[in-house]
C-alpha cells in the first residue's frame, strides 16, 4: 500500500474532522431512507429482437409521436438506421434530436427541450449510451411540463415525471437506462451536476446485444470497466443489500468472463455483448440503490478537469481505491475475490488477489491506471471538490482519508507507476 497513506504523515487539519463527523452522521441517517426509497425498475426487453419488441411495445402503450434522443455520432451508424426503419414499420409519426455529445451540458438539454415541444412528443426514445440516456431522463419532465432544466440537479428536486420512456442502451455500460440519476454538466461552472429522482427512470429498457457490435475496442474496454466499477462500489457500499450482492457479484462475474472478449472480438463474439449488457444493467439496478463511492468522487474530477471520458476515468481510479480500501474492506473484497474465481488461503492473500485482478484486467484492455492528465496546481481543487461531492451526496464508502493531506497524496500517488 502507498506509504503517504500513514494518517501519521499528515497533520490534522481544522474542519476536516468535523465535515467527516457530520458526513458520517449523514450518511447513517440517509441509510434506512434509500433501503425504502420507492426506485422502480424497468420492463426489461433483452435478446436479438429486443429492438422490435422494444417498438411494439412502444406502439402498444398507445405512441404516436416519440422523439427519438441520440448523440452527433450515433446518428450516423447502421444501427441508428435499423432503429428508424422499426419504427416506420410501426408508422411511428417520430422525430429525432441527435445533438447529444458525451457529458451533454445544459445548454444542449435546452435545445432538447425546445425540439419534443416543437414536435408535439408523447414520449421518448433514448438511443445510445450514457450520455444519450441521461439527457433524456432530464429532457422528458422538463419538456412536459415546462421546468427550468438549471434548477433540477440535486436531491429529489424533480418529481415530475415525463412522457413513456424508452431507453436503449448501446454501451455497456453505465446501466443508465435502470437508475434514477441523470448526470449533466454545467457549462457555466464546469462541474458535472447528479440530478437524483425517482420519476426519470425508463419505463422500458432494451437490451440488444445485435446493437453494441459494433462499438469499437476503446469505448468496449472504457465502459465495461464503467459497469465493473459500479458493481464493485455497489459491493462495498454500506447500503448494500443481500439482492444488491448478489446483484454485483453476478455482475463481476460476468464482466472479467467476457469483457476481454468483448474488447479483443466485439464484432463477433455476440455472447461477450450479451452477457456485458446484462452485467452492466444489474449494476445499474444495484448501485441506484447503494450508491457509488472514492472511485467516482475522484473520476467525476478527471471528467470536469480534462475531459476524460467517465468510463476510462473509473477504469484508471479503481485499482488505486480498492488497494486503499483493504485495511477496511478484507472480508467483502476477498468475497469478491473468491466469486471471480481468484485464489488464496487467507481473506488477505484473496482481497491482495482482487487489487492484482483489476490491475490485470486493465492491461488485458489495454488501460493504463495511470494519472498523468492531473496537473500540480488542481490537486488541492480536485481534493475539495471530491470530498464535497463524496460528502454531500452521501457515498457510504467502507473506509476514510483522515486529512485532505492524505487524500491530496492518495491523488499524486495516482500520477506515478506502481
Ligand atoms: P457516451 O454515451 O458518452 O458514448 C460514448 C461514445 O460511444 C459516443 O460517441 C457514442 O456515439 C458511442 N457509441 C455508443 N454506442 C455505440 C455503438 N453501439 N457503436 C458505436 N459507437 C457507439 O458513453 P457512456 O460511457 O455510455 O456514457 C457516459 C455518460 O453517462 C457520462 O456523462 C456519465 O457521467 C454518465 N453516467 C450516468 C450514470 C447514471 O446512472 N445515470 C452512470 C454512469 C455514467
């Protein structure tokens, strides 16, 4: 472990104790509400024909007008085609947005807004990843029912809900389409905003494997490490639950099966596609539950910063946060350890097993836990900034940096090899 860590190297600083102590209290009252919080899940359609069942469910709830959410990228895909030539089988009277970028700000969910108002829309179609799915859960409401889209981050601030929601998911992948958060980045402040609320979950998910094929290597590898994170976070939350474990550790499983499959024969390998949108939906389904911990408190920054995309920026992070988490977490990570198949005589030897695994799993994907984009003169805003977003929403992570001190060398530890 990364000796700058000995709470011994750094001295106390005023406030920090007590933000961890009313953090802490926080967070233990904040449990039993999210255990009861009403997160409804969705109607799953998954499978080669999912895309066409997904439509005539669509078309059977009554449709007409859908305005079909996507990315500038997406938008001119063979498989965006496909969704178009389902839908004028259907005589769906459908428009499309196809200005979503990935991390969409607001000034782009504006202009979302303005487009379902202009078509009349009677509910929505999210086709694409993250970022085409997050839009939406915030576009939808806000369209319907005229909301100012700047005042909805945070808490349970949206409780309007939209049109029917469909969402399909063509990563795998942040399980958006199965949570009740939308992240949006503010382009006036640069920071990315959570909104959390219970009406933007989708009616309905598709999951079609025939439609992730074609994803290339790079984003294959960036969000499957995405999904990874989730259901390691999830695993480790406090909040955790008996079907939220088994939820994340079937998810884990899965994904160190079949993401290198996924990354080295994408193309071809159907059941690697299949078997990573499964995982990373059930992460999703967990972790909307749980929580998420250290690793997105500090990958959010790597996005807000410089760019990095959320998936490779929780990649980069996660072997780094479960090396920290051991002294705190052995007999949860050596579970995790032995539900993968690792190794080892002693919960110990299993959880040092899983830190190695992950380590391996990013090599075989060809990521570099590596955080050499962190420039000197933003740690000490980075270091604020994570523990406000870990300590504000609450993150019930399993251990603790004692001083900013710690967390500021936790960070410069990133920055250089192992
Ligand atoms: P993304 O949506 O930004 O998409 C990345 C790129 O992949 C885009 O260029 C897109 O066109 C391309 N792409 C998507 N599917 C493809 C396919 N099948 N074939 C070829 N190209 C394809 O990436 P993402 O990682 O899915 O989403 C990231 C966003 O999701 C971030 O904004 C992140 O903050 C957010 N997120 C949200 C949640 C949540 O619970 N709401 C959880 C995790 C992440």
């Amino acid at each position: 472990m990364n000796q700058s860590l000995h709470p011994n190297h750094h001295s106390p600083e005023p406030g920090f104790a007590l933000r961890q102590t009313l953090y802490k209290g926080w967070a233990a009252l904040a449990k039993p509400v999210y255990r009861v919080l009403p997160i409804a899940s969705p109607e799953v359609i998954s499978g080669n024909q999912a895309l066409a069942e997904g439509i005539a469910e669509l078309a059977k709830q009554g449709i007409r007008r859908p305005v079909v959410i996507t990315d500038t990228a997406f938008v001119g895909l063979p498989v965006f085609q496909r969704l178009l030539d389902t839908m004028n089988e259907a005589r769906l009277d459908y428009s499309v947005f196809s200005d979503i970028v990935p991390d969409p700000d607001f000034s782009i969910i504006e202009r979302g807004i303005e487009h379902c108002r202009n078509h009349d829309f009677d509910g929505v179609i999210a086709i694409g990843g993250g970022s085409s799915i997050d839009a939406t859960k915030v576009i939808n409401p806000c369209a319907r029912h005229n909301i100012d889209p700047r005042r909805v981050p945070g808490m349970l601030k949206l409780r309007k809900r939209g049109h029917y929601f469909m969402a399909i998911p063509t990563t795998a992948g942040t399980g958006s389409e199965a949570t009740a958060a939308a992240v949006i980045t503010d382009e006036l402040t640069h920071q990315k905003k959570v909104v959390i609320s219970l009406t933007v979950v989708p009616e309905l998910a598709v999951l079609d494997p025939s439609l992730m094929m074609g994803l290339p290597p790079g984003i294959t590898a960036a969000t499957g490490m995405d999904a990874l994170t989730h259901a390691m976070e999830s695993y480790l939350s406090r909040y955790a639950t008996p079907k939220t474990d088994a939820l994340n550790l079937e998810s884990m499983a899965r994904i160190f099966d079949h993401l290198p499959r996924a990354f080295h024969d994408g193309a071809n390998d159907e059941e690697a596609r299949r078997q990573m949108a499964i995982a990373s939906h059930n992460a999703g389904v967990a972790f909307t539950r749980t929580s998420v911990g250290w690793v997105h408190a500090i990958a959010h920054q790597l996005g807000a910063f410089y760019g990095v995309p959320h998936g490779l920026a929780n990649a980069m992070v996660l072997p780094h946060v479960l090396a920290f988490y051991l002294p705190f977490a052995q007999p949860r990570m050596a579970q995790m350890a032995r539900h993968i198949g690792l190794k080892g005589s002693t919960d110990a030897d299993l959880a040092l097993a899983l830190v190695d695994a992950v380590h391996n799993l990013c090599a075989q994907l060809q990521i570099q836990p590596l955080l050499t984009m962190v420039k000197e003169e933003d740690i000490s805003q980075i270091t604020r900034n994570v523990i406000n977003e870990a300590y504000r929403s609450p993150y019930p992570v399993p251990g603790y940096f004692r001083s900013y001190g710690e967390l500021e060398a936790f960070i410069r530890g990133m920055m250089v090899a192992r």
